[in-house]
C-alpha cells in the first residue's frame, strides 16, 4: 500500500491557504487576509520562499500534488496582493499541479 504523501486527494481551500499565510505573517504582527503582501513587508525576492512555506505546511496537512518550481511564473503571485488573493492563486496552481499541469 502506498504510503499517505504519495496519494493523491483534495487540496487545501483557499481560506486554509488564507488562514496559513497570515499565520507565516504573523512575526509582521496581525495579518488580515485583506492586508497587501508589500505592506506585510513581502517583497518580490520573498514570494518564491513564501510559496515554499506554504507548500511545505500543505504537504503536511493536505494529500495533493506538490509545486513544481519549474513550472510557476514569476508573475503568478505579486507582493501588491492580498492575503487572500495570494491564496486564491496558490490553491489555482496547486489544484492546476495535480491536473497535469492544466490551467
């Protein structure tokens, strides 16, 4: 039997990505999933490392398909987002991963 991290399920919803990004944000103080990244202090050279974060903690919580660096454009997540556009963005590439890469 394969073991549980090579299954693959439902991914997270975009308000657990919402919710897990705040909390990633947390050190900047209160994190409303309405607050703009760049206003956080995420910087274009900080969304790379953020998307690691996120996936890391999803792969620990959620069976799904993982990112592949190679196949994400730099320009489909932005400081000037929200919180919650971000994670909007996130789950879309998360759930387009686990489809062959379709969008």
């Amino acid at each position: 039997m394969p073991a549980e991290t090579r299954q693959h399920g439902r991914t997270a919803s975009a308000a657990t990505v919402a919710v897990l990004l705040c909390a990633l944000l947390s050190d900047k103080g209160d994190v409303a999933a309405d607050a703009a990244l760049s206003n956080l202090g995420v910087g274009a050279h900080d969304i790379g490392a953020l998307r690691a974060a996120v996936n890391e903690e999803l792969a620990e919580r959620t069976v799904g398909p993982d990112l592949d660096p190679s196949d994400l454009d730099p320009s489909d997540l932005d400081p000037q987002m929200t919180a919650a556009e971000a994670a909007e963005t996130m789950v879309s590439l998360l759930t387009s991963a686990g489809h062959g890469g379709r969008r």
